[in-house]
C-alpha cells in the first residue's frame, strides 16, 4: 500500500531516508508497513493515534526509514510522541517495542528521534524495540518481557503450560469462576476501571478513568476484547485484549483483592491465550517486568519465555533549558510520592488520574 503524503525527508543519516507517516492519511499503509517488517506491534500501530490526540492531548508521531537506493519497502518504523513528564518536562517517548528496522535504519531512526526531541524541546528520548539495534550505545539498557507461545490446538498449548499454572487455572474452575468477553460499552468500561483502581491506587500507582478504556476500545475495534471473571453475578477481574500481526498483548488486567485467592488472572490469561490462537496469534506478550520483581517471577512461572527488549534513554545532543519549573526535581518527587502513597483516597484518585496522562503513555 502506497503512502499519500510522503514529502520530503525528516532526516537523512547513514544512506537512509526517514519519513513522517500522516496516521490520520495513511492509517493504513502505516499498520501494513509493520507487517511488512514482520512487526506483530500492538502498541505502534495506528489505531493509538485518536486516543493520544484526542484522550491525552499528544500529537503520534510515525516515522517510516528506507534506504535511500530503494525504491519500495521500508527498513525500519518508529512509532513515538512527545509529552511533559510529571515533573514538567518534555521528552520524546518511543512506544513500547516500537521500533523495528535494521541496523543502519536503526541509526537513523535514532537520529531522527534526538531531533525530533530537540525540534520540540525535549530533555531527551526514550525508545525500545525487540530488534538488537540500540546495543551499544549511551544509555542503553536490556529488558525482559515473557511470552506465550499460540497454537490453535487448545490441548497443545494446555500440555505447554507448568503444573502450577493447569493447577491454579483448574482452582478457578472448581470454584465456580467463569469467563465472558463483555461488549464495548459503558458496563464493561467501568468494569476494567474499577478492577484497576481498587487493585492499584491503594499501590500507589496512576489509573485511568473509564474513558480512556471507551477510547481505547473504540478506536481499536474488534482487535480489542474485555475479558471479565465472574463469580456467579459478581466480576471479580478483568482484562483487556489487544491483537496485532501475530501478537496479542493485555494492557490491564486486574483482580479485586478479596477474590485473588480464587485465580481468576490465571483463568483469564488461560482464556486469553484461547482467544489469541482462535484469532491467529502466534504469542500473547505478558509485558515487561523487573527482573526478580513479584510480578517478573509470576509470569516466568506462569509459562512465559524471556524475551529481550532493548531499550534507549539518551539526552538530546543539543542544551535544552529546562522548563520543569521553580521545583527541584527531588521536592517535585517527594510531592508525587507522598500523593500517590499518603493522600487521602479521593486525592489521589483525582491525582492519579492527571498522573497518567503524564510521561509515558504507551
């Protein structure tokens, strides 16, 4: 599929070419030049740009790379955006593993990445990617995430699991939890928000409201799915779905804490590798963890192979002033995580909510 707007390029480094892609225009060549590049990509594709510009303020930026002797094809794709941190700061964000190129694509990508972030008045960028292309190189840092391997053949893919985890699946079961996929509607937005909230403000951690699922979900389309557990008429977790390529990916799963003990996130994961594979993915990607954390154990024990992710946060090669204003970064730190881990619940819903628009996104 041919590109409408392609221009002039942004940035010529190395013998390649890298172009910005109108999503709005060509939505369509953008998600069909990640398959091209052999990118199952959830997090890249097109359908995040309503929610970016409309949910969160932020313009998506899609950059396609191409050896200049080529004609047709693409070497590299980069999906990013620039947003203020929490402290008030700009920087340039690469959606998770959403960089795919080669190697000289990579660096120009890279390059084009650091002056975008200058253009914009970025401290500096951050990017990751699946492909070994940001190694060696300043600021550069490899992660893990786990995945499940996909097969049509239910039986298969149960036989692939540990004991633990057919255990602790077959303990759901038993207790009478069962799964539905809800449709996408305000019930099931509010559904995903409150699972979230309940299991991860008391953390301390940033959630959404349920709008942001109602943008998510409508501008995906049937590629996302709202798994719910249920004990008898009560849903006592929660996840939703994402599907790309051949990969599929779960954002947000979450389980009301006076339930855990029943499995339902083992149930709904089961259910999500069923829904995956009837859907022709060949992985569910369980997202990147810290290694050794509670939560990288959970998914290795579960079944999941590492997979590593390498991931770049550089300065921009250029003095930007900071605009993060009359706060010191450490008393804006304190102040945050006094909020999150402190304030009282109302406070820090409403905070947590204007905390999740900042930063990273995606």
């Amino acid at each position: 599929m041919s590109l409408a707007n392609l221009g002039s390029p942004l940035v010529a480094h190395g013998g390649v070419a890298v172009h910005c892609v109108d999503a709005d225009i060509d939505g369509d060549a953008w998600d069909a030049a990640l398959l091209d590049l052999g990118a199952g990509a959830p997090f890249a594709t097109s359908a995040w740009a309503p929610v970016l510009r409309d949910y969160f303020g932020v313009a998506p930026i899609y950059l396609l790379a191409r050896a200049e002797q080529r004609t047709d094809g693409w070497d590299g794709c980069l999906a990013c955006y620039v947003n203020r941190d929490w402290t008030g700061q700009r920087r340039l964000y690469g959606a998770r593993q959403g960089m795919f190129a080669t190697q000289q694509a990579a660096d120009a990508l890279v390059a084009a990445a650091n002056h975008l972030a200058g253009m914009h008045g970025c401290a500096g960028f951050d990017l990751s990617s699946t492909d070994p292309v940001l190694e060696d190189r300043p600021g550069h840092r490899a992660r893990t995430t786990f995945r499940l391997a996909l097969d049509r053949d239910h039986d298969v893919m149960w036989r692939q699991l540990r004991d633990k985890t057919r255990n602790m699946v077959r303990r759901a079961q038993k207790s009478d939890v069962t799964v539905r996929e809800l449709p996408h509607d305000d019930t099931s937005f509010r559904i995903l928000a409150t699972h979230n909230e309940r299991n991860l403000l008391p953390k301390g951690v940033a959630v959404p409201d349920a709008n942001y699922f109602a943008a998510v979900c409508a501008s995906h389309g049937a590629r996302a799915h709202i798994l719910s557990a249920w004990l008898g008429d009560v849903p006592i977790a929660s996840m939703l779905v994402l599907r790309h390529g051949g990969v599929a990916v779960y954002p947000v799963q979450n389980a009301d804490p006076a339930h855990r003990r029943l499995a339902p996130i083992q149930l709904l994961t089961w259910e999500a590798m069923c829904l995956g594979a009837a859907n022709g993915c060949e992985a569910l990607d369980m997202g990147e963890s810290g290694e050794g954390s509670p939560v990288y154990k959970a998914k290795r024990n579960f079944g999941g192979s590492p997979k590593t992710v390498s991931a770049l946060s550089a300065r921009v090669d250029s003095d930007v002033s900071s605009d993060s204003g009359a706060f010191s970064a450490r008393i804006r730190s304190v102040l945050d995580s006094a909020t999150m881990q402190y304030a009282p619940m109302p406070l820090r819903r409403r905070y947590g909510r204007w905390r999740f628009r900042r930063g990273r996104i995606l």
